[in-house]
DNA sequence: GACTTGATCCCG
DNA sequence: GGGATCAAGTCC
C-alpha cells in the first residue's frame, strides 16, 4: 500500500502544504499522477472563496482538513482542492497540473486525445482526466493521524475511517518516492525545485505569488517565465 | 473571444 | 424574492 499522508499534513499553514505536495501523488479512483502545480488560498486572502465567509458553496472549505472542496465555474467546469489548516480556518490548495502516472487509458478516454502533456495541465482539465465532480466535494482524502508505521494493525476507532486506508481508496495524497507520510520532519524533503507564481485567472490578490510549480516540469498549465526556466 | 450555468450580490 | 453580474477555465 501507498504511503498515504495523514491529515496531520493538511492541518498546517497552507503555504507549506502547497509547496510540499508538489512532487506528492494524488489519485482519484486509481487514477492519477505526480503533483506538479498548485495554488494556495486563504480565507485573509481575497482572492479565496472564503474571503466573505460561509456560504454553502464554500462550506466544506470550512470544514476539517484533509478533505476535498470542489467547485464548479464558468458554467462548465470543476476544480478541486484540498482543504488545509484547521477546522474553520478555510485554507485550501487547488491542484492546477499534474504528471499523469497511473490510469493513463482512463484519462486518454475522458479526455478524447493522447499527449500525456495535456492531459491534466490546468485545473479542470485534471478534474475532467480523474472524472472528479461536484460529489466528491467534502470527501476525506487523507489517511488518518495514528500511531508512526509498523503499529499498524491495532484497532480503529470505529467512526472516522479515512478512505485511503482501507483496500478501496477514492481519493488519496501520497507521499513523494522515498518519503515517510507520518513523519513531519520528511514532508518537505526530496521536493523538486520550486518556482512561486502569482495566480492564474484572479483578479483581487493578483499579485500574491501563491501559485507554486515544479520548476522542471513539462506537465504545467503553461510555461514558466524563460528566466525561470532550467 | 465565445461558451455556459449557478452562486452571490444588490436592490426592492 | 428576483434579476444582473461574473467567475480560481478551456479551446480555437
């Protein structure tokens, strides 16, 4: 089984959740791939759809970390994020691109074409590939916090199971290769080089640079700057 | 630049 | 309550 990030991951400040799941794995009913762009955003942060509070849209933003907010735009698409911080404290990162590793026929089929580049390079586009809809929002899509590996096996406390510790996972983040899920001191380590950019297609908060990327990527939803660039 | 739907806003 | 507004996007 995968190393699956626990919830613990989620429950830190958005910014350092954004720029360590790059290089992580995310997989929606199997299908899926290595991270390679997302945005973080914050409910002090306007251009985020917490910013004016609960609403029922944005409800689930305000729920437990380790959960999945997706909504539904431009009358057509949806975008999925994943909640972080506490409960109550609204942050979440929209997962923009990814590098399609696993169910490459699934996402080829959804999506009508073959280049692996365009499979999930944007937001909706990733939802589209991993045929992610509005019934996976709020859906756990961490592991849950417990004791460190090799304790496995001991009891559940009945309720809260996660999906992605039993046999049949829908949503699930794992840790990148190499890495330890249940160890902090290991989320951060063996990330690929990471360029932060401002955010595509908002307009208050413009300027704030919570847009982060695997700088030597061909899977993003554009290129980076030259400058940037290897 | 068009497309397309629904949540949110603002007025009444 | 109801109409206007515009959106964390994609394709050509």
């Amino acid at each position: 089984m995968s190393d699956v990030l626990p919830r613990a991951f989620f429950a830190r400040p958005v910014l350092d959740v954004a720029r360590d799941l790059l290089g992580c794995s995310f997989t929606f009913g199997g299908v899926g791939g290595r991270l390679v762009e997302v945005e973080a955003y914050r409910a002090d942060d306007p251009a985020s759809h917490s910013f004016r509070g609960r609403t029922a849209r944005n409800a689930v933003m305000f729920g437990p970390p380790g959960q999945l907010y997706v909504y539904f735009t431009m009358g057509l698409h949806f975008c999925v994020n994943v909640v972080c911080e506490g409960e109550g404290q609204a942050a979440a990162v929209l997962l923009r691109a990814l590098e399609p590793t696993v169910g490459l026929g699934a996402m080829r089929r959804r999506r009508g074409f073959d280049d692996p580049r365009r499979l999930c390079s944007g937001p909706a586009k990733l939802t589209q590939a991993l045929a992610i809809t509005r019934d996976a929002n709020g859906l756990s899509a961490c592991g849950a916090d417990g004791p460190p590996a090799g304790h496995e096996g001991s009891s559940r406390d009945g309720d809260e199971r996660g999906p992605c510790d039993d046999d049949d996972p829908r949503a699930c983040f794992a840790a990148r290769e190499g890495g330890v899920a249940r160890d902090p001191a290991a989320w951060a380590r063996g990330a690929p080089r990471i360029v932060a950019t401002p955010r595509v297609g908002v307009t208050a908060g413009a300027a704030t640079p919570w847009r982060f990327v695997d700088a030597d990527s061909v899977f993003l939803s554009r290129p980076l700057p030259r400058a940037a660039r290897p």
